[in-house]
C-alpha cells in the first residue's frame, strides 16, 4: 500500500496547531483556489500547505501531487507575480481532521491511500483545504463543506477509471483526527 500525503512530522505541526487563533488564509484567485500553495496565519507563525507534483518513487504511469506543509517566514505563490488574496478568520482552531481515500484497483493490484483535505475546525466554521482532483496541483478553500460536496466519492471513482471502464475501483473514505 502506497500512502501518499502528510508524513508524521507534518501532522504533528498540523495537530499543533489546536487551541491556537486561527489568524487568516492566504489564497491566490477570487473562487478560493490556488495553483500549488496557500497558508494559513496561525498566531505568530505562517504555514504553507502545498500540493505539488514532486513524488519520488511513484508510478511512471501516473502524473499525481500530493499534499505537504511546513513554516514559512512568508508566503510566496507558487505562480509568480500572483496576486495573493487574504481571508480574515480569527476563531480559535478546536480541531484538525484528515480526509483520506483508500483507492484498491484489483484487476492492477494497485493500492494507495491519499490525504485529500485538510479540515480545520473552529467554534464556527468547518475550514477545509482540498486537493479536487488527483492530478491537479491545485488547491481549493471551502467554508462548512463536506468533503463528499467538494469531490464525492462518485468522482473519484471516475477520475481513476480507464478509458474503457473495465477496471474494479473500490473507494474508502476516512477522516481522521489528529
């Protein structure tokens, strides 16, 4: 099983992040999407999300990206000369929740597990940051949605069947607190 997404020293600075004020989000387009990266204010520190296609060792047959975080001293788009858009939050984060789909393709014995979301909850708000797309390096924000709204499980059975649609795909859903 190939599990593609955070590794465990990002989701512990993600865990972190609980019972701290979640500040703002830097974003690059008015829909709420960017190509490659966003952050995220939290207290006094910046943390980019990215989501780009930089995966040593994965299949040659598949171009994919896939999530990673870290601090940064400041936000720079991925696409330069973008012009960066900031959303105000200021609540307090209660929780960090991971939403990951288990893709089994049998007739391929082909098997990975993806972190498709970010959830950031607050007293308020749901705050999800998502990968729609398995081969898009682009990130989409979305405000008290579910994660089966922003890219149902429908979909992602789609986007992972042949041309002919003859392949089996079995699809897990889960989201995980952290």
């Amino acid at each position: 099983m190939k599990q593609v997404g955070f590794n465990k020293d990002m989701l512990e600075i993600l865990s972190s992040m609980k019972g701290k004020v979640f500040k703002s989000i830097l974003y690059e387009d008015d829909d709420f999407t960017s190509f490659g990266n966003v952050a995220i204010k939290v207290d006094d520190k910046v943390l980019e999300i990215t989501n780009r296609e930089d995966m040593d060792g994965f299949d040659e047959d598949y171009e994919s990206s896939h999530f990673s975080c870290k601090y940064v001293d400041e936000f720079i788009s991925v696409v330069n000369k973008a012009v960066i858009k900031e959303k105000e939050v200021n609540e307090v984060i209660e929780a960090i929740n991971i939403v990951t789909d288990k893709i089994n393709i049998d007739e391929e014995d082909y098997h990975i597990e993806y972190d498709m979301a970010v959830e950031i909850i607050t007293q308020n708000h749901k705050y999800t940051i998502a990968r729609n797309y398995f081969y898009s390096e682009v990130i989409t924000l979305h405000i008290d949605e579910d994660m089966d709204e922003i890219y149902s499980i429908e979909k992602v059975k789609r986007d992972w069947q042949n041309e002919e649609e003859t392949l089996h795909i079995e699809i897990e859903r889960n989201v995980k607190n952290i």
